[in-house]
C-alpha cells in the first residue's frame, strides 16, 4: 500500500516542511505554510511516457541546431512581444487580474490561427462550452474552425491531446486542472506544479505550442509556486486598469526572444486591438503649460515610449509627509528627494509628493530620474517647463547625470512625434550635430545644470 503522510507546504513558493511555522524556510512569507497529505507513489511512473528520446550525453557541436520557427498570430502587437511570433513546442503562461482580458485574448488568438489553417484546440476547466460560445458570438468572431474541450482532468486532457495532436491548446486556466496522481485540491501548490510540469513535458515531446491563463495573487504576481515562472519558457503579464480601455501586455521572461517587451491594446466590444502608436495615446491629453509635468523618453525593450510624468508638491499638513507614486519606484523616489536637497539645495522635508505616470505604465529603468525630479522641480517652482521638451537620464547619488542605453532610438521617437527640445545626459549627445534637425538637444552632466535649462522663463 502507499504510505500517506502530512508535511507544510508554501503557498508562495512551493516548499516543503515537516512542522508548520509562522514563516517559510525557503522564501521568507510569513504565514504560507499549509497542512497537505502527500501519498508517497512510485512517482517515477508518472514520467516515463514522456521520457525525452534524446536524453544521452551528446557533444554539444554535434547537436543538430535549427533556426527556430516562428508562426505569426496575426496580431501584430502580441507578435512584436513574443518576439515575432509563436514557436512549436513552446509554452506560454498569460497572468492578470480578474477580468482584464486573459481568456478574449487568447481565444482571439486561436481564431486567429484557425482562420490560417491552423489545428487549435480550446481547453476551458473555468467556463462551459456554452459560455465561451457566447463570448465568441458576442465579440463576432468566426470560430468555425476552433475546437473546444471542457475538461478539468489531466489525464483525460493528455489523452485527447495525444489522440488529436492539435497545433496549438490554450489551457483556460492552469489553477483549475487537476491530476489524479496529486490527492490535494485543484489550485494548490502540489498541483499547479504537477499539472504544469505534465504538460510541459508534453510540449517538448509532441511540439504541441501550449498557451496557459494564470491566476494570479493580490501582489500581482502568477498564483502557486515561482518555480512554475520557470518550467515554461515564456512569462506574459496583463497590465492596465480594468476602469480603462488600455490594457498593456509584458513579456518578464522569454527563451526564444527578448524580454521586457511590451505591447499596447484598447479593448473593444470586439475584443482586443493592438495600438500601432501608444505614444500618441499616452500624451494625447498632455498640456505643456502645466506646472509639475513633463515627458519622459521610455525604453520598453526594443521600443521607445513617450509618457507623462505629473508630480504634485504641496506643503505638508502632518508631521510626517506623504511620499506616494503610481507607475513609479516609491523608494527611488526618496532617493532622488535626497539628491535634489543635497546637490541642488531643494528641500522637500517639509512637503508631501506625488508621482504618476499617466497611462497606467510600470516604469522601472533609472532613466526616469532626471524627468522625476524635473517634474518635481517644476511643481516646486510652480513654473511649466520649456515648450515641447523631452527628458531621459539616471542620476547618481553624487548628482551627475549619467548615460542610459538606446538614446539615439529615443531621441529618433520624440523628433518623430514634433518635440523640439531635449534635455539628456551629455554622454548620450549625437556625435554628429545635423543627426536631429529639428530637435534641439542640451546635453547635461549634473543635477544643477539639468535645473537651469528646464523652466519655460529661465
């Protein structure tokens, strides 16, 4: 018979312990640790029909290594973050909060492809086949050619994927599929896991392109353990306020592709389309004569974004003041409300400060620190700044200015979108002056110097 034992399982990063405890040994959360019942099964036959063919030991120069072959979906924007498309035997999972477009998407996708002569199949353990009708009839899409399979079931889903041996499977979502060889719930970490390596597996042997829905937790990040980010070989994230019509999609990690690549889509009653030009989205409400606002040269992997930067300084009604940010690192922030005392003789101690990025965009590069702190300046000053201006450079501590990568690429978006001034790090300036006609650039190469050409009257 199969020994059954208890052991504590992390609900954040799957780890297991022997007795429970108030943090986890592994990761460090803080109350994770779960009571599972573990029946200890000869394990090792769960695996052996999907041994690979080619485990031995191989030179490496003999390897057989074939450009990889990638299949356009057709929408030109989640192509551009999958960098160029889909490839056979690939896994993807797709994370995002509750109804922010998980499931139309990818049954845009499968329509896509079917209508190209693609086999896809439709795995939903959420909604019944009624349901996703519906959706599809709702949104107008010619589905005739997409087949769909409600099933929770892994065996029973492998068996179908192997008896059919579709091109492409969406599995709608990975937190409700369930083994049979796991005797905890649906959605726990043991399972997610499991159910995740299967098929993975699975798309490795057959070269069945398997596209997963996750869940994801109240931090944002994809439900059940870490390890699963790892197991597939491509992590997308749905970003944007539901309240919005903009919805922005993340490539964190990508084996066949760049990473940090980011795509733009406005939802519409017929689903999601892709934004050919979300600079011109991003700034279409920006006034320049504003005090506290500015426009920040982005880079979002292969892409140049131009964004809105809006900092509000008020005098502080407290004896602590409020340092608050949206899109934007809190911490960084501090950091730069330092360097603006030290180095440039601005003190904020005694005002509270807010920061957003308008658009609802995640802007995590240091190149965003010399349009912080000018947005700040400005607001400070309660002075716009120059007319038509764009601002990109990180600042260290001791307040220079320092490079950041692709500035030619940046400055190329901004001159393309009419600004005609730009205040860079000096390193970053063209090395031949006729590159930008109609840009004129100030290259910096400390705090001070930024501040003295960034006001309109200055």
């Amino acid at each position: 018979m199969a020994k059954i034992k208890s052991l504590y399982q992390c609900s954040n990063c799957g780890g297991e312990s022997p007795k429970w405890q108030g943090q986890c040994p592994h990761c460090g959360e803080w109350n994770t640790l779960t009571e599972v019942t573990v029946e200890k099964n000869n394990t090792n036959s769960r695996f052996k029909s999907w041994a690979s063919d080619d485990s031995g030991i191989q030179l490496l120069s003999e390897v057989d290594s074939k450009d990889v072959e990638r299949i356009p979906i057709g929408m030109s924007e989640l192509d551009q973050v999958l960098g160029g498309g889909l490839v056979l035997g690939g896994v993807t999972i797709l994370g995002g909060d509750p109804g922010v477009g998980k499931s139309t998407l990818f049954l845009q996708v499968l329509t896509s492809l079917a209508n190209n002569g693609q086999s896809v199949l439709y795995v939903s353990g959420e909604e019944s086949t009624h349901q996703v009708s519906l959706r599809a009839k709702r949104m107008g899409l010619n589905v005739s050619g997409v087949k769909i399979l409600a099933e929770i079931n892994l065996n029973k889903i492998l068996q179908e994927l192997n008896q059919h041996r579709p091109t492409f499977v969406v599995i709608d979502s990975i937190q409700t599929i369930f083994s049979d060889d796991i005797s905890s719930a649906p959605g726990s970490v043991s399972q997610v896991r499991e159910c995740a390596a299967q098929l993975t597996r699975m798309a490795k042997q057959t070269g069945i392109c398997i596209l997963l829905v996750g869940h994801v937790t109240k931090d944002g990040a994809i439900a059940g353990p870490r390890v699963l980010e790892h197991m597939v070989d491509t992590v997308l994230y749905f970003e944007g306020d539901t309240h919005s019509n903009f919805r922005m999609i993340r490539s964190i990690k990508n084996r066949f592709g760049a990473a940090n690549e980011l795509g733009v889509f406005a939802m519409l009653e017929s689903g999601l389309v892709g934004v050919s030009n979300p600079s011109a989205i991003f700034l279409s409400s920006y006034r320049e004569d504003t005090a506290g606002s500015c426009v920040l040269v982005t880079q979002e992997g292969s892409r140049p974004l131009l964004i809105e930067i809006q900092a509000l300084v008020d005098q502080a009604h407290g004896f602590n003041p409020k340092r608050l940010t949206v899109g934007l690192e809190q911490n960084r922030l501090a950091m730069l409300l330092a360097v603006l005392n030290k180095h440039a003789g601005i003190a904020c101690f005694d005002q509270d400060v807010f920061l957003n990025a308008v658009g609802g965009v995640k802007i995590v590069e240091p190149a965003a620190d010399l349009a912080v702190v000018l947005a700040i300046y400005s607001s400070f000053r309660n002075k716009p700044l120059k007319h038509r201006t764009v601002i990109f450079g990180e600042i260290g501590l001791s307040g220079e200015i320092r490079p950041v990568q692709r500035g030619q690429e940046r400055l190329r978006e901004a001159e393309k979108l009419g600004f005609e001034y730009a205040i860079i790090p000096k390193a970053n300036m063209p090395k031949k002056s006729n590159t930008f006609r109609r840009l004129k650039i100030f290259g910096v190469t400390s705090l001070k110097e930024a501040l003295d050409y960034s006001l309109a009257d200055e």
